[in-house]
C-alpha cells in the first residue's frame, strides 16, 4: 500500500528541487496521485480501495502465457493506473508528469537498512536476470517442493533487492508469486505470511545473505 515516502528515503541527501522529490506534493511526503488528494489518510483509504478491486479483477483472470519482467510491469500498470501517472515505469526511468516536472529515483533504501536497494544500471539487470531465470527454468515448473522452494527463495530475494518501482512492490510481487505459484504447481501460502514476517525474512536475507530466513517463512 502507498505510504509517506519518509519510509523510504534516497542516498545521499538531496534537496527538494532534486528529480527525486518531483515525485512528491510540493512540501508534503505524500506522492503525486491522480486523485490529486494530499491527505495521507484519505489518499491511502483510495488507492487501497482502487488496488484491491485491481487484485480481485488480476486473480480472477487467466493466467499469463509468458512470466517476466515485462508482465510484471504490466501487473504494477494495472494495480496502480487509477492511482499513479508512473504505473509500471521503473524509478531508474525518468518520468515527465503532467505538470511539467521530471522525476527519477535510481537509488534508494528503506530506513533502518544499511544498504540501499539495486541502483542505476542495477535495476534492469536485476529484471533481466528475473527474466533468464524463468526462462531457463521453465518457470521452474517440474521441480519438488523443496526445489521448488529453493529456487523461488532466490527469485524472491533478487527481486526485493532489485525493488523496480518507487511504490507498490510488494503488491505487484505478492500476485506475480501467486501466479507464479500456479503455474509451477506449488503452494507456498503468501497470504498466510504477514507484511512483518516478510519484511524481516527479506531484510535478513539481504543484509546477511541468509536465504534460509526466507524459506522459514513459507
């Protein structure tokens, strides 16, 4: 769900006339919408209503003939175009909005973690290696649970790494794992796993290396 971006902030510090804050209200932390709505609470209770009923609508549908990154920023357009004049652009991607300003972020972290999230070129690279790992693995279908399990683990954490968009990650990660998931015929129980529980297994695995934080948790 969209939040006050001081819970995700770039390195190193810039000033508010820097590309990175085009993306927010002028003396706000709340991001450009198309509600054009700059309370943080109203525009939460919107984009949250939008994006579920986006969610029912993708669950319903049938699945993808191809995974990748391509399809992947086609789920992020369609959760968040009601929402967002950037859906499916990448942050390392300049985007000129409607009002005239320019906006690209190709580094960030989120606050409280040591390192930041892929940066620059990295970005695409993370995306491209989504897309060799699925193809070369055929979307790892025919593979036990525990194969199973392993390999996704590894494509979960390179993603959270790689974090392609500004905001809605998780959102478009949790229904690309899910379609993910019925096509390679394994169950991993993403909705039984908390925001919290997730969070803590990525930032483990990331800042220690310790994929197996995540295998705990599904």
């Amino acid at each position: 769900m969209p939040k006050a971006k001081s819970k995700e902030t770039q390195t190193p510090s810039s000033t508010r006339t820097s590309l990175p804050y085009h993306y927010l209200y002028s003396d706000s932390n709340i991001l450009k919408n198309k509600y054009r709505i700059k309370n943080l609470d109203v525009f939460l209770k919107k984009c949250s209503h939008d994006t579920t009923k986006a969610m029912v609508n993708l669950c319903q549908a049938s699945l993808p003939e191809k995974l990748d990154s391509s399809y992947l920023r086609d789920l992020h357009q369609q959760l968040f175009q009601n929402t967002f004049e950037w859906a499916e652009t990448t942050r390392d991607t300049a985007f000129k909005f409607e009002d005239g300003t320019t906006a690209v972020m190709p580094e960030m972290k989120r606050t409280g973690w040591k390192n930041p999230f892929s940066i620059d070129d990295e970005i695409q690279k993370g995306l491209q290696k989504l897309d060799r790992t699925l193809a070369e693995k055929n979307n790892l279908q025919g593979l036990s649970r525990e194969a199973f399990i392993c390999e996704s683990v590894e494509i979960f954490i390179s993603f959270n790494h790689t974090h392609p968009f500004i905001e809605g990650n998780e959102r478009t990660q949790r229904l690309f794992f899910q379609q993910f998931e019925q096509i390679a015929g394994h169950q991993l129980d993403f909705l039984l796993v908390t925001k919290e529980r997730m969070l803590v297994a990525s930032l483990a695995a990331a800042q220690d290396s310790q994929s197996r934080a995540y295998e705990t948790s599904v």
